[in-house]
C-alpha cells in the first residue's frame, strides 16, 4: 500500500440497520470508520442506514445475516 494512501479503521456492527445499531453505525462513521452492518430482515433499514453512513464519508456495506447461524 503506498505511504500517501490514508489507512482507516472498519468496523462490522450487527443488527446495525435500526435502533441502538444504527446509532452506533452513525457514530462510527462520523469518526472516520468504514462499516459493515449486519441486518436480519429490513433490508429497506440497513439500506438506509449505509446511505447515511455514506453521506458522513465513510464506505459502508449492509449484510444480510443471522449472526446465530455459523453457517452464515
């Protein structure tokens, strides 16, 4: 990776399309954070939520997953 190239943290956030997720999704993302948001059915919210994290700068990726599933 070249020096000139910024480095930035990421951070994988599940249940990250609604509520308390979302919050978090935003903060990181305000701070500089790219994100990866796991959501489990309202695609519609997590999709949302990533525009808004979007619109603060960072890269963001909405996943539908059931985390509880290791399948997944």
């Amino acid at each position: 990776m070249p020096q000139t190239e910024t480095l930035r943290r990421a951070a994988l956030v599940t249940g990250g399309a609604k509520g308390i997720g979302r919050a978090i999704c935003l903060k990181l993302a305000a701070g500089g954070a790219h994100v990866v948001l796991c959501y489990a059915g309202n695609e519609d919210a997590a999709r949302e939520t990533a525009a808004e994290c979007e619109k603060l700068g960072a890269k963001a990726l909405a996943v539908r997953c059931n985390v509880v599933d290791s399948a997944q």
